[in-house]
C-alpha cells in the first residue's frame, strides 16, 4: 500500500503538466495560462508528497510502473530529481506567467516550457533507454523552438540545435552499441548484463560507444569547448535562462548515472573525461571572473560548474554530482531569475565604494584573516562532526582562498562579514548532511580514478593564491585579458552567425 501511494504521487506528478497542456486547448485565453501554471504547481505538490512520504516510510520498495515499452523507476533518488524539476519549472512557469505580461508570444513560451519540464520530469524516472533518449532528443527540439519564438534569440536558434543535434546523434549511436551489446533497453538492467558489452562486441567497438557517450554529455553540458552554445542563448528571455541552467544543461548526469555501469567498463574513457571536465570547471571559472555582464558571467559559471560535476560523474560518484545537478539548479534559476536587478545593485555598491575612507588594503587584510580563521573552524568542526574526506576538506580550503581573492572584500564592514560568513557556515553543514544523504542513496560503486577530484581542488587552490598573489604582474593582466575574452573559443561560430 505505501509503494501504492508513492508510485501515484509521482505518476499524477508526472501527468499534472501535460494534462493541464490539454486543459489548455479548450479553455478561454483569461484561463490558459493559469491552468498551465496551476498544472505545474500541481505537479510539484505530488512529486513532494510522494517524497516525502517516501523519506518517512524507509521500508517502501522502490516502485515502478510498465506500460509496454514505457518504463519508469521510481526509487528516493529520482523522487528527489522530480522533485527539483517540478518546483524549478513551477517557479519559472509563475515568474514567465508576469514577466512576458503582454509579449505576444507570452502562451507558446508557457506551453513549450511546459512540455520542456515535461520531458526533462520524464527523463528523471525513465528506466526505458528508447524512452530516455526521446526525451533528450525532445528537450533539444523544445529548446530550438522556444528561441525561435523572440526576434532577438531567434538568429541564434540554430546554431543552438545544431550542437544539440550532434550531442543526440552521439547519443543515439552509443545507445545502439549499448542494447546490441547487453540486449538490454532498460537501465536497471544493464548492472547485471554490462559484461556482455565486452565479451560480445570487441573492445574497439565498446571503446567507441563510451567515448560518444562522453562525447555527447560534454556537449549537452556545455563543457568547453562545446560552450559556444550556451552562449549563444544570451539574447533569450530571462525565464528560458534560467531553466535552461538548472534543468536542461544537467541532464546528462543523470544519463551518466543510468549508464555508469557501461561508462565503468572503459578506464581511459573515464580518465579522459574526468581530465576534460577538470580543464572545463578552470577556464569557465577564470572567463566567469572578468566577465562585466551579468548574464554573460552567469553563462561562464555554468560551464564551470558542470565541469565540476562532470567531473564527479567521471570518477564514479553519482550521489555527488546528483546532488550538485540539484544544488546548482536551485541556485542558478534564482541567480537569472534576480539578475534584472543586478544594475541597481551595482549603482549602490558603487556609491558605496565612492564613500570608502583610507586604509581599504588594512580592512581587506583584516577581512582574510577572519575568512581564514572562519574556514578552518568549519573544517575543524565539519570534519568532527559530520564525516571527514579529503574532497570536503579541499573544497573548504579552495573556496576560503577565493573568496579572499575577491576585491569586494575590502570594503565589506564587520558587522555584514560575519553574517554572511554565518550564513555560508549554515549553508556548508546542510550541505554536507545533504551530500551524504545523496551518497548513501547512491554509494560510489563505480569510484575509479578517485584522485582526479583533489588533483584538481588542489590546483585550483594553487591557482586561486597564485593570482591573488601575483595580481598585479604582466602575467595576471595578460590572463585577464584572455579570461575576459573566453580564451578566443567562445565567440567564433556567433561571429559567423
């Protein structure tokens, strides 16, 4: 009975926004939207229901529901993925409903967002690989269609779809080695017949279906070089920008999680993407620091971040780069969501600046120190209290050298330095309680070349101090002026467009 009751809140989760798209059609225009906004709120309150009635009934089986060739899995980790999706897309959909207030377009951008929240919702809980793949291919077609509705994005629409289409051919022909080899089309299936993938096929053949699968999430994920694209969804409303960043380009760490027991079977696969990622999350995070425009930086953080989570999926950790997809999908909506006000933001800081007294270098000094200080208590008390691993405790250093890297430190006044570093230390232990929730959902059984994640925390440490020290040497400026323009690999196929 309680399996019962979880597998309907998420199948009515699941059913909510499309019914409510039908809804749609046979309504008055008054009602059009708001049933489209209603069926995704809807949505969002079976998908946490069901969650939380999960969460408080440990004992429950994980659920599933077949329909010939459609099949879904419906355990705590994709209750969690639905969960996030439907809230983002509930907040989106609401913000959409007044920001488009009188745009012509205003009830196809709700109804193609809409079907994109669909699509990626589906995409969480399918166990069916033919199913999956639809909705990926789905999401790509949404995307190019919904940029086609505005003039502005509309030149950009496909250059767009054209780096989807290649991500989605990749994806299709590795999914095609993947059933020829284990004769499988479910994902659940695939731990107990991935030998086959070797011992049927040679080792070139599962050689290549790993590496398009590579292939094809580097480019969904926007890792760069294949970060062209999201730029190129600058000039799109601000609604699409955010649940683009937090539920489109993230979705391959999910696939990645579906299919780890295939990608587990290819070490140099595995190297080679973990090492890809790794470069990713460096140049996204130096272009994303000297970019003047908010979107723009936004764009550049993105690609960062899903280096760094791809990067978790290259070393076998799924529960981490699970609950990074969530993470950063939460933060980055609200970021785009709030960037409108960024400008009188910057006037403020700006009369604020125009007010400082002498002896900033003095205050900056004073405020290091505290972060410092304030850094080594959380990992003191982190470490004590919640779980020690390297990964944490680098991840906590590397964030106090950059935060100490920031100019807008020397002009932050005590009173505000301490509750902000307050709130971060909060916000770091939920972090740390959520992460391990995630990893005991799911445990790293697939963890291969575990030293690629502190290599790399290790050199972004090593480089943040490195530019903070030496800030103001010819080399500093001349990484400015490349990290301001993308490294030259950001703007080359706009331009032609």
């Amino acid at each position: 009975m309680n399996t019962q009751f979880l597998v309907a809140n998420e199948l009515a989760a699941l059913l909510a926004a499309p019914i409510a798209l039908l809804l749609g059609c046979f309504t008055t225009l008054k009602w059009k939207t708001r049933i489209l906004v209603f069926g995704q709120i809807a949505a969002f309150c079976f998908a946490f229901f069901g969650l939380i009635w999960g969460l408080i009934n440990p004992s429950i089986v994980p659920g599933s529901a077949t329909l010939k060739y459609i099949s879904l899995n419906l355990d705590i980790a994709s209750c969690c993925l639905l969960t996030a999706i439907t809230f983002i897309a509930a907040v989106v959909l609401s913000f959409s409903d007044r920001y488009l207030l009188g745009d012509a377009n205003r009830l196809s951008f709700l109804r193609l967002l809409a079907f994109m929240s669909s699509c990626a919702a589906l995409l969480s809980v399918s166990d069916s690989i033919c199913l999956a793949f639809v909705c990926w291919n789905a999401l790509s077609l949404g995307l190019w269609a919904i940029m086609r509705l505005h003039s502005e994005s509309k030149e950009f629409s496909n250059v767009v779809l054209g780096y989807h289409l290649l991500s989605d051919l990749g994806l299709l022909a590795a999914l095609i080695l993947v059933i020829s080899g284990t004769e499988s089309t479910q994902f659940s299936n695939l731990s107990s017949a991935s030998f086959s993938l070797t011992q049927t096929i040679d080792h070139s053949t599962s050689l290549l279906a790993c590496l398009l699968l590579v292939l094809s999430f580097g480019i969904k994920s926007a890792l760069f070089p294949f970060h062209r694209w999201l730029l190129a969804t600058l000039n799109a409303p601000t609604p699409l920008s955010g649940f683009l960043h937090a539920g489109v380009v993230n979705v391959s760490a999910i696939m990645a999680w579906r299919l780890m027991p295939i990608l587990h079977e290819q070490t140099e696969i595995l190297l080679f993407w973990g090492l890809w990622s790794a470069v990713s999350a460096i140049v996204g995070t130096l272009s994303m620091s000297a970019q003047p425009d908010v979107k723009r930086k936004l764009v550049y953080s993105t690609a960062g971040q899903m280096g760094f989570m791809s990067l978790q999926c290259a070393v076998g950790a799924p529960g981490a780069a699970i609950f990074h997809l969530i993470a950063h999908g939460l933060f980055k909506c609200q970021m785009f969501l709030q960037s409108g006000s960024a400008v009188a933001e910057g006037l403020n800081s700006r009369k604020f600046a125009y007010g400082l007294q002498d002896g900033r270098e003095g205050k900056g000094l004073r405020n290091s120190l505290i972060v410092v200080t304030s850094a080594l208590a959380f990992v003191c008390f982190y470490t004590t209290c919640i779980d020690f691993d390297w990964t944490s405790l680098s991840a906590a250093i590397t964030g106090a050298a950059l935060l100490c890297a920031i100019p807008a430190l020397d002009r932050v006044d005590l009173r505000s330095l301490c509750l902000f570093l307050l709130t971060t230390l909060l916000f770091g232990i939920a972090t740390g309680f959520g992460r391990r929730f995630f990893e005991m959902l799911l445990p790293a059984e697939y963890a291969i070349n575990e030293w690629l994640l502190p290599g790399f925390l290790l050199i972004a440490l090593v480089l943040a101090f490195t530019l903070h020290l030496a800030r103001r040497s010819s080399i500093s400026r001349a990484l400015y002026v490349h990290s301001l323009n993308g490294f030259y690999l950001g703007e080359v196929e706009l331009s032609r467009k």
